[in-house]
C-alpha cells in the first residue's frame, strides 16, 4: 500500500493516515506515531492506536528522552521491555485509556528530507518481544519508503503553493502541516478552509478584517497572516485599541513630537512608524473613539501619518490587520463607526468559526492544553477521562479556545491539589472541568416545545437546536447499543457510513 499511495494523488493528511495505518499492521504493533519536528517540539501529524486528542499535543524532546534518543540517532533505536526511561505516550493508548503503560517494547527511527531532519517514526507493542532484530531490519528498509512519502508530500505542498500564488489555486485538503511558530491547531473542514483562503490574501497587501466572538484566537490568525506575506521580515505590532484612551490614542498610534503637550519631552514614534513596512494588527478596532477614526481613515487613503504637535506628514508603509469582535455594520448604523473606514478595513472580511462549530477540534486543542500543564506541572501523564470528553464535546463553548484553556489549566490544578502525584497518570474527570451543562442538558432545561425565547438571551440559532437535538438522539442510540455503532445505525435506520460522518460533525467522534 506504501508504494501504491507514493504514485497516487491523495490528499496530504489522508495519505500519512494510511502510512501509520499500513505500518501498525505490518509490525503487527499497538501503536505507531509519526511526529514532526517544529523547532523544539515534536508534533503529531498521523497517529494510529493512540486517543485522537494526541494529535493535539507538543512533545519537546528535553521533556521526553525516548523520543530524544530517537530524535538525536540516524538509525533504529530500540528500548528493552525494561527499560526505566519514561514512555511518553502513558495513558494515550485507546486501547488502555488512563492506564500506564505495562512493559512493552518500543523502537523508533528519525526521519530526514533533503538531508535536513524532519522527525522521528515511533513504534509500541504490548508484546514484549514483537520487536526482534528482524523487525529492527525491516523498520530500517521501511524508513526509506516513509522518507520517500514525506518528500512527496513536501513537493506536493511546494507545487500547491506556487499555484496559490499564481492565483490559480485548486482543491486539496487542508493538511496540518503549515509551517510556522504560531501554529493554529485544527483539522476541522472549517478551520482547513480558512486557512487556506488567508493563506492566498495573505500574499497581498489587502486590509484584512478578522472577525469573531471573544476567544476564538484572532490575534494567531493576525500573526498567520503575517507570516505568510512578503512582510514576514518586517516587524508585526500588535494594538489593543480597547485599552487606548482617547487622550492618549492619537500620540500611540501617530506619535507626537516635544513639546505636543504637559510632558512630552521628547518626538516620539507611533505605532505606525513602527510597523513601517510590516503589519499593524488593530485589535478590537471598533473600540475606536470617532476622533482617531478620521486620522485613522487618512492612512489608508493616502499612507500619510501626522505626529501630534506637529503638521509635517509622514509617509509610512504599513499593511493593516483590524480584528473586531462587534457587528461594525451595527456600529456604523448607530453613528459609533465610520462608514468610510468600515469600507476601507473590510476590503477583505474573514470570520473565524468559533469553536462549537469546529467538531472535533476541541479534542486536538485540549490535547494541546494538557501537554502543555503537564509539563507545567511536572506530571508523568495528564489527559482527559472519557466522561470528560463527552462534557468538552457537548459544551456551547461561549468563551472559546480561551475558555477551553483555562478549563484544562483550572482542571489539572485541582487534580494536584487533590493529591495527584507525578508519578500518576492523572485523568481530569468532567466534574473537574466546571464548564457547567452540556449543550443538549441545558437546552432541554431551557426550551420547551414550541417556545423559541431563552432566558435572557435571545432566540437560539436553529442549527444550534438542531445539532443539540440529533447529538442527544445518537447518544442515547449508542447507550442503548451499549456503544456498538452497527447496532446504533439500525435503530437509526441510517446507514453505518452516515453515522460515523454526523457523529464526526457533531463532534462525538
């Protein structure tokens, strides 16, 4: 199958899927895991026999001498079944969720394109003695083929980009592979698209409006931006325009020379002339006072800034990212937002879904969240119990990511401070998480039959009620088929392969 995907046009994700797929069963193995290597972590990119929030975390190899071993050697490298080094994968396993790992063995191999190292290939079995010098040979030949594959995947990508920037940009699943420090973690079919749309207004110098609910991570899609256009070695400076006064507004953003006002002692550059020939992220931009609006609209008519206190204009090169998390058509309809600013900013608008609607992700992001408290913590594992799951999966999530992150880091603080040791593998239950009701429990307490009012807040979305509705019906099928999936299907009368895909977007598997 191997050779077979090399020749075959797959989508990147799908094909390294197969690749992990196709080795746990030659190796006849519990696990296999490829991670890529991004600056001082490794990343899962396709893992098969490990829970799917693995895909979410980071393992920085100074925290894992396993996969350092493996990392720092360009051969096989294996680990006896007695081996005292800590398993990073404790408690990962599907088949033993939460449980350490018993002894097991455990090989790996480093993986390097182009003569620059790209990651390591991990390998577990159960079964101590399932990796003997045959198998060692063998992972040895193997490794060539899975080089083979990354390398078509690198190429794949090159081509695709250089179409994306000839403007004739085709198909192709999002692949999680982009590089970049400031990753946005997601493979969800909204997210994938997104980025892939920014990824081509990135190499313009269009405004770009970043628009989204409070938490849903505008500012990294700001700095994704950034990084992808002609800018990228320019500097990137971020405003909060909610935090600017008005009195003090024009001076940070414009700059004013000596003598401006009471204690301007000295000229003082603005943030714009910071920025000269990079990118200015405008954070909550419609927090604006009307005043700064009008210099504000200057700019972007005409690339001409004025310190205060002075009438001498200066030319300034600057690409503009505003983000906002208001309706700015609003704003403008109640005399709070120019019009004529509102047009020049949303050249081109681009909403980020919240994190409701990105299915599964939520896994991949506490996954994410979770490697990074335990390392905080010092913990040997630290994951998600499967009730705990199920809560993060059926909660509306109004904060967004950033709730979500503060759950995970509130959550494992009060496991260590209920007596977890680091030694454990600690599994946070869903009481730990304090996000309050699923989705589905508060709107069965909330909405009655034929009564779209409520509480407080408005009339809920239909699609909201509607997938609330169809996730609470297949949870109670799969309680009822005691989690068989088959038998859930039939007492659906849907057919097995639509299930798994709506399980799949309501975010149950």
């Amino acid at each position: 199958m191997l050779l077979a995907d090399l020749v075959s046009e797959l989508p990147h994700a799908v094909r390294l899927q197969r690749l992990v797929t196709s080795l746990r069963a030659a190796f006849d193995c519990g696990a296999v895991a490829l991670l890529r290597l991004d600056e001082d972590s490794l990343r899962p990119v396709a893992v098969d026999g490990l829970v799917r929030e693995a895909l979410g975390r980071r393992f920085m190899p100074a925290h894992h001498p396993r996969l350092a071993a493996i990392l720092n050697r360009r051969d096989v490298t294996a680990f006896d079944h007695d081996s005292a080094l800590p398993d990073p994968y404790d408690g990962l396993l599907d088949t033993r969720v939460g449980e350490p790992l018993p002894v097991h063995d455990c090989m790996g191999t480093s993986l390097h394109v182009d003569g620059q190292p790209w990651g390591v290939l991990t390998l577990d079995a159960l079964r101590t003695g399932t990796f003997d010098q045959a198998s060692r040979d063998r992972l040895r030949r193997c490794t060539v083929r899975v080089e083979a594959a990354l390398r078509v995947t690198r190429l794949e990508q090159e081509i695709h980009a250089l179409r994306m920037a000839r403007g004739s940009a085709g198909g192709g699943a999002g692949d999680g592979l982009l590089p970049g420090s400031d990753e946005i973690i997601g493979h969800s079919p909204v997210v994938s698209a997104l980025l892939r749309e920014l990824a081509v207004v990135a190499g313009s110098d269009l405004p770009v409006l970043l628009l989204g609910e409070t938490g849903v991570g505008k500012e990294l899609f700001a700095r994704y931006l950034h990084q992808r256009s002609s800018r990228v070695e320019r500097p990137l400076i971020h405003v909060n325009c909610a935090a600017l006064p008005e009195s003090v507004a024009e001076s940070e953003l414009f700059g004013h020379v000596k003598g401006a006002f009471s204690g301007a002692t000295t000229d003082r550059p603005g943030r714009f002339e910071a920025a000269d020939g990079g990118t200015l992220f405008l954070d909550e931009v419609g927090e604006l006072p009307l005043s700064i609006q009008a210099k504000l609209l200057r700019v972007l008519q005409n690339g001409e800034i004025q310190r205060l206190g002075t009438d001498r204009p200066r030319q300034v090169d600057v690409r503009i990212i505003a983000a906002t998390n208001r309706n700015l058509r609003d704003s403008v309809r109640d005399g709070l937002f120019r019009a004529d600013l509102y047009h020049r900013l949303s050249v081109y608008p681009a909403p980020i879904p919240p994190l409701r609607e990105r299915g599964s992700d939520v896994l991949l992001l506490a996954g994410h969240f979770l490697e990074l408290n335990r390392m905080r913590l010092g913990l040997r594992s630290l994951r998600l119990a499967p009730d705990a799951e199920q809560a993060l999966c059926s909660y509306r999530w109004p904060g967004n990511v950033r709730e979500l992150e503060h759950a995970i880091s509130r959550a494992a603080l009060k496991m260590v401070s209920r007596g977890a040791q680091r030694s454990d593998i600690v599994s946070i239950p869903a009481s730990a998480l304090d996000i309050g009701q699923p989705l589905e429990d508060a709107l069965a307490g909330d909405v009655q039959p034929g009564d779209g009012e409520v509480g407080t807040g408005g009339i809920r979305p239909l699609r909201v009620v509607t997938d609330a509705a169809q996730r609470a019906h297949l949870q109670r099928a799969l309680q009822a088929s005691a989690g068989n999936w088959a038998q859930a299907a039939r007492l659906l009368e849907l057919d097995p392969s639509n299930l798994h895909k709506l399980a799949r977007r309501l975010g149950l598997k």
